[in-house]
C-alpha cells in the first residue's frame, strides 16, 4: 500500500516517467508483478472491471487460444491470465512502445 502511494505521488508531481519500478499487484485473487517502465504500465496498478472477468470467464471456458488485436501494454493479457493461466495467448500491436512493454 505504501508503494503504490508513493507511486501515485511520483505520477501526480509529474516524475513518474524517470523511474523503472515493479509493482507487487493482485488481481482475481491473482499475484503476479507489474512493471513500470518511465510510467508504461502505472495503469495496471488500478484494474477492477467485474464485466470484463465475467466476459472473459465465458471466452475462456474450454481450450482454444485467445487472440487480442490491439493489445496496447497488455491490461486484457493479465485479467486473461487471472482467469485462466492456462490459456494460450496471442497478442497484435503495431505500437512499437507497447510491444517493448509486452
């Protein structure tokens, strides 16, 4: 808790974008790090959409693979893996920023 208040702080002051941090970040009852990289990926410090773990319990239910075009830096890859780790994983991003933060 302490960490993400400090994060928060950096981003509000407007010096987020100098450091590289990881952040420790539960989601779906789910433990996995989350890395900050010059402020890519301060976003995934606050996903919570409901809709979207309900939606992507019902894609998910059976083998197959998921395809996400236009993953961006990857909030749908890790609420996917919170709800299924198993899932094959194929992301799409012309983004060349985004693809490094993949």
């Amino acid at each position: 808790m302490l960490l993400k208040t400090i994060i928060r702080g950096l981003k509000f002051i407007g010096i987020l974008d100098r450091f590289n941090l990881i952040y420790q970040q539960s989601h779906y009852g789910v433990s996995y790090k989350i890395p900050i990289i010059r402020k890519i990926g301060y976003s995934h410090m606050f996903l919570s959409d409901l809709w979207m773990k309900q939606m992507l319990e019902v894609l998910t239910s059976g083998d197959g693979i998921f395809l996400d075009v236009g993953a961006n830096i990857g909030q749908t890859l890790l609420q996917l893996k919170a709800v299924d780790p198993e899932m094959h994983y194929v992301a799409i991003e012309p983004n060349p920023a985004c693809v490094y933060y993949l």
